[in-house]
C-alpha cells in the first residue's frame, strides 16, 4: 500500500488535528477525501496545498454543528427569560395566575454557523400559595432553524419545562425566584462542503437537552407613586448534553456523545413608569443587563473511521449586554397584555427578541 500522504511532505497545513484525522481515515478506508483538492494533475503544488487547507479550514470554521452548546443555550435562555416573565407578580394566597406567550428570536454568529432563529410558544400557571409564597410552571415548545454556511442547515423542534417557586421578603419588595428548567432538542442537520475540487452533502440526526439551576433576586424600590426602580442579579448553571452525531455518507464526521458545563451570571435592572388609565393600569419598563457565561469549550470531532480528534471552532462570546423595552395593560377585571423587545450585545454580533404575553388572574 503507498504512503498516504495527501502530497507532498512540504505541505503547509493550517489546522494538522484535522489534516491527521482525515489522513487516519484515508489509511482505515482507503477512500481519500480530498482525491481531487490533492491532485496536481491540473493545478500547481502551491495550488492543491491551498486546496487542502482551503477544504480543512471549511471543517473547522464553517462546520454547523460547531456551535450546538451555544445555540442550545441560547435557546434555554430565551425559554427562561419567557419564564421569568410568566413569574413577574407576587400572588396573595389562592389566587391562579396563567399566562400564554409567543417570541421571536435570532441569534447571529460569527464561526460555525451564519445565524439561528426561533419561535416558541409557552404556557404559564402560577398559584398564590401564601401571600409572600407563588408556585408555578411554565411549558412551551418551539420551532428551531440554524443556518450554515454553503447552505448547510440544522432544523427542527425544541420542548421546554419550568417549575419555579417565588419568595417574598420585606412585604414582598424583595423577591427570590428559583427553579428548574428542562429542553430537549430533535433536529436534522445537512452540512454541505465545497472548495471548488472537492464536494460533499451529509446529514445526520441531531439530539441534545439542556438542564438547568437558576435563581434570582430583584429588589423593588418606589421611587414615586408612579415609578418603580428594580436592581436584580441572577445566577444558573446549565448542563448541555449532546447525544453522538455520525454524518451518514464515507468522508463525514463523527462527534461522540458530549455534556459542557457552564454558568450564567447576570445583573442588570429596570424602570417601571405606570399611569392609571380608565378601569386599567397602563405601563412602560426599559432595562438593561449583563450576562456572563463561564465553562464554553469547543465541541470535538473526527473523520468517521479515523483515530484522531480535533475541535470545531465557535464562537467565543462569554459576555452580552441586553437593551429592552416593556409596555403593559392590565384592566381591573385580572386581564393583561404586554409587548416587549430586546437587543442583546455580544463581542463580535448581537440577538434581537420580541414577544407579546397575554395573562389572567383569577
């Protein structure tokens, strides 16, 4: 058998982890990849090194499934700001409080994918279970698209649980709010690779969840009769589990089962301006906070049939600043409205949301 070297040993190779995976997978399968990136039957040496590196850097960039903790993340967040929202009232004791909402949200990155967008639907109940004590739960379900480069694309649906419990101290201007929360995620993933040599369509069935701890603390303070300062500080720690990817077709890749441990902290605040208006209470909130998420890694890889790993590069955006605005009518038979967006600032991109919440208490 001849040596399986892609060409010549003066190769110049940007990423080597993958260079040496698909050179393991050559050698186990006797199929080479890059058959015709590496041929200098046409082109120059100079020119099928280039090609090379241009199809590895394809991989390791461009590659969907690069950033799957952070779209499932992302994706959580967004269910649990929802959440939270569903939670935004201390009940008195035997009171039911229900919810039901719809967003919109787009995620857009920088390295492994172009953009990812959603819309959820979730559903909320809340009982008073004493005047300072409120449980309750929150379901939803959403749709779940991720663009890719060269037309590469993740899509599917998402299911989303909360139970949550909300304390009051102080005569409930000190509120904690903690509770569990659940997704699971079903899509299908197409990754398409073209470096104008050599051409590949895989797909491949994609599953994960995400499990998560949270709790925050808010403060209400009156500033006037009609003013309502809020400082808050949140803290979760999220559990991301991948179940293992094996691209169907010879040249795919494989990723092994995987869970990522991170966690968010955030602080941030808002100002509630409310104008009682007739047989209502109409209100307007702008808020701003900061979240910082720790434990990001990047997700490893391999060509299938091949001995040796290398990673998938992502996004690095530890940090994003949110800008929001509320507006809210509540009439004085239990019913509500409220309409709201956000823009969430990340290092090299940013997230926009809107939603539009309906409640009613009883």
């Amino acid at each position: 058998m001849a040596d399986k070297k892609i060409t010549q040993p003066t190769l110049k190779i940007a990423h080597i982890d993958a260079y040496d995976s698909i050179v393991s997978a050559w050698e186990n399968t006797d199929v080479n990849l890059l058959g015709n990136s590496s041929s200098v039957k046409n082109k120059s040496k100079q020119a099928a090194n280039k090609a090379i590196n241009d199809y590895l850097d394809k991989v390791v960039n461009e590659n969907i499934y690069a950033e799957l903790p952070n779209i499932g993340l992302n994706s959580l967040q967004s269910y649990r700001g929802l959440t939270l929202d569903s939670a935004d009232k201390m009940l008195e004791k035997g009171k039911v409080y229900t919810t039901a909402a719809v967003s919109s949200d787009n995620f857009e990155h920088t390295r492994g994918v172009k953009d990812a967008s959603k819309t959820s639907l979730i559903i909320g109940a809340n009982y008073g279970v004493e005047n300072d004590l409120t449980a309750g739960i929150s379901v939803g379900t959403g749709k779940e698209s991720v663009n890719g480069y060269q037309n590469s694309k993740l899509s599917g649906n998402s299911v989303y649980i909360s139970p949550y419990i909300k304390k009051g101290f102080q005569e409930n201007q000190l509120l904690w709010t903690t509770g569990l929360a659940y997704e699971s995620l079903d899509l299908d993933g197409r990754r398409n690779i073209n470096n104008g040599y050599d051409s590949h369509t895989f797909k491949a069935d994609v599953n994960g969840s995400v499990f998560s701890v949270y709790t925050q603390l808010e403060y209400d303070k009156p500033l006037s009769d009609m003013i309502k300062w809020t400082p808050k500080v949140g803290v979760a720690y999220n559990v991301f589990n991948m179940d293992a990817i094996k691209e169907k077709g010879v040249g795919g890749i494989t990723i092994d089962d995987a869970k990522q441990h991170t966690v968010d902290l955030s602080i941030g605040q808002s100002v509630t301006f409310t104008k009682p208006v007739e047989n209502a209470l109409l209100s307007g909130s702008i808020g701003m906070d900061y979240t910082y998420t720790t434990g990001k890694e990047n997700v490893v890889a391999r060509f299938t049939n091949s001995d040796k790993t290398f990673d998938l590069n992502s996004d690095d955006n530890s940090g994003a600043f949110g800008i929001g605005a509320d507006i809210k009518y509540e009439n004085n038979n239990g019913f509500s409205l409220k309409a709201g967006v956000k823009n969430r600032i990340k290092n090299d991109n940013s997230d926009f949301s809107a939603k539009i919440q309906a409640s009613y208490e009883f």
